[in-house]
C-alpha cells in the first residue's frame, strides 16, 4: 500500500467492521455534570468525531464506582440510571452520522484527583504532582490506603455492572484501563503493588484483576460486545518506565488478557511516543510482538499524528489501527483530511487557556474565529 491508502483500508475487530483503521483516542475532557452524567455538549462533540470520519471512536474513561473511582472533577461516570440515560444520548448522536463507538471504564486508585482519601494495591504514594486543570485537588499525591480483597472483589463486580450498562446504552464495546498508572495499571506494576496475596507477587497475579475483569464482562456481555484492553509501560508520573523483564513481561501480559477473553489489545504511550513507549528497552517492538503473539487486533498509541508514520505503522503490519488524540481535537475530520490531502491543524496547547472541557475548548475557538 502506498501513501495514506493504509490507513483509510476497512479493518475488524470481532464481529464488528470499521470503515478505516483510524481511531478516537480517549481523552479526558471533564465535560460531564457534577454528578457524572454526560451532557448534550459531549454528545455534539462525539458526533462530530464520527461525521469527520474516525472508523471508531473510544470515549473517555468513565469511572466505575461511588467509592474511591472516580479520578477527576466533572469525569463521567457509568454507575447510576442517569449516567446510562446520559450516554444513550451520546451514542445515539454517533449512531445518527453512521459512526461507532465503544466507551473505556477506568478505576483512579491511587491517582485521584477526586476523592478524599484514594486506595490502592498498596500503600505506595503516586511520584510527582497532580494534572493541572483537572482538579478538583492540586499538588503532590497523597499515600492511598491498601484495599481489602473484598474491596478488590467488588471493584471487579463494578467494572462488570458498567460493561452491563454500556451495553445497555448502546456502545459497541468497552476498553478496560490498565495502563498509564491507573489502578488496575498499580496493580500490575511492581513497584506500586507490594501485596503478598492472590493479587500481588508474581506478574500472573498482579494481572489477576485485570484477567478476572475481562473475563467476567465476556461472560455477562452478548457475543457481539467488544470487551478490550488498554495497556502501556508508560505512566503519567514515570516517563521512562519500561516492563522490568521487556518481551518476557510482555509474552505473560500480551498471553494472559488475550485468554481471559480480550477482543482487541489498545498499547497506550506517554509523551515519548509510539516509537520510544512500544518498544522494550532492547527495541523489540511491541504492537507487532503482541498482534503475532495473539492473532488480536492491536491498536497503536502515541504520536501519530505523523501522518506517515501511522500509514507505515498500518501498512508494515505492526498494528491493526491509530489511536490519535491531541491531534483529533483540532481535526475532527482529520480521516477526511486524510482522504483528500488538506492540510492538518497543529495542535497547540494554547487551546486549553480556559480550561480543558469540550466548552472551554469551544469558547477558544471561538476567540479564534473572531
């Protein structure tokens, strides 16, 4: 394949067919109600990404419970009746411009921004400082509690009650999140995870809850739900962190979520990009290592806004699809940018000078126009 005719080839995941190989990132955009529910604006917002093309659109991560999940002011969440009620609104705007949609559940743990107190695997404090802009906390991380295995357990219940819903309120899927240092990512890297327990100690079972999530909402999921996993050896607060034992981690991880029942791998990068966060230390290449390992289709993370070097990712079968996201939100249509050749908008973070939500977002635009 030659120049961008890659990327715009039709692709599969499952039972489910994507017009082309680009794909919505999730991103945090803290637009929701106080309480979680998600709004009319990020309905429109969604749709947009849909009518501009994107062969799938992953929403951003909703929390999974009451108790300690939730990770930011204004997150969305999945647990109660207005919360479905409010995605079914989202979903159905996407459906309306013939797009599709799978929506990724996340447990804060340790990195709340949110709660009073947060919980853990164990009680190891997060490095460095809290997002600026997301508040509603600020400054450095506190030490979290240790969660109790019946705390552990209904964590999982949580995450399985929110596939249920998302189902309900029409997604095409779920992406479990287990990586850039969120909870069920505390639970898999050693040095956040210090347990002595059926969920700590060996890699196998550090990635217990991770396997016993995907596994549980397979079972209590039609067939034709996608139930995928997002993973990454980057964190938000270690840039330069890598799977200790490399290919060998990988071969356990990679292994263990494809038969606990993933439907598709989502390798997730910080800010040193694909090429530097989807390789091992020794320059193994991680996507096409899991995609062979496997069979599942592998999505690939992490600068690729690169035109070129997305196509090459597609088009060298290291990855089945792109996951873009800074770049998406000045592009909407960035596929059919892609398909005509127009210039791309560049992403500036002079975007977010009122803040990080969809309105804000809007509001700068705006100011732009004028």
């Amino acid at each position: 394949m030659s120049n961008q005719t890659a990327l715009l080839s039709p692709a599969t995941i499952g039972s489910k067919s994507f017009s082309n190989r680009l794909v919505l990132a999730p991103m945090s955009r803290t637009s929701a109600e106080p309480d979680g529910t998600p709004t009319a604006e990020m309905a429109s917002y969604y749709a947009g990404f849909a009518r501009g093309g994107f062969g799938l659109l992953i929403a951003e991560g909703a929390f999974v419970d009451a108790n300690y999940s939730q990770c930011y002011g204004n997150q969305p969440g999945l647990v109660t009746d207005s919360h479905e009620a409010g995605w079914r609104t989202v979903v159905e705007a996407v459906k309306r411009e013939n797009g599709k949609i799978i929506l990724q559940l996340i447990h804060a743990g340790a990195v709340s921004q949110f709660v009073e107190r947060a919980f853990a695997p164990s009680p190891v404090r997060p490095m460095g400082e809290m997002l600026q802009g997301y508040g509603p906390r600020q400054g450095p991380y506190d030490t979290p509690g240790e969660l109790s295995v019946s705390d552990i357990r209904a964590i999982c219940s949580a995450f399985v009650d929110a596939a249920k819903r998302a189902e309900a309120a029409g997604f095409d899927g779920v992406e479990i999140h287990c990586a850039n240092g969120y909870l069920l990512d505390q639970f898999l890297t050693p040095e956040t995870n210090l347990r002595n327990d059926t969920y700590g100690g060996t890699l196998e079972d550090r990635l217990r809850l991770t396997t016993d999530i995907l596994s549980m909402c397979q079972q209590k999921t039609s067939p034709d739900f996608l139930v995928g996993v997002r993973l990454s050896q980057a964190k938000a607060t270690v840039q330069d962190y890598f799977w200790p034992n490399g290919l060998e981690d990988a071969r356990v991880i990679f292994s263990a979520v494809a038969e606990a029942g993933a439907n598709f791998i989502h390798l997730a990068s910080e800010k040193g990009g694909y090429t530097y966060h989807s390789t091992t230390k020794t320059g193994e290449n991680l996507t096409a290592f899991a995609r062979s390992l496997t069979g599942l289709p592998v999505i690939a993370n992490g600068g690729l806004q690169d035109i070129g070097l997305a196509n090459q990712v597609i088009a060298d079968q290291l990855a089945d699809f792109v996951s873009i996201g800074k770049a998406a939100m000045l592009n909407p249509d960035l596929p059919k940018k892609i398909a005509s050749g127009a210039p791309l908008r560049d992403f500036t973070f002079e975007m977010f000078k009122y803040g990080v939500s969809v309105n804000a977002q809007l509001k700068w635009e705006a100011e732009q126009r004028a």
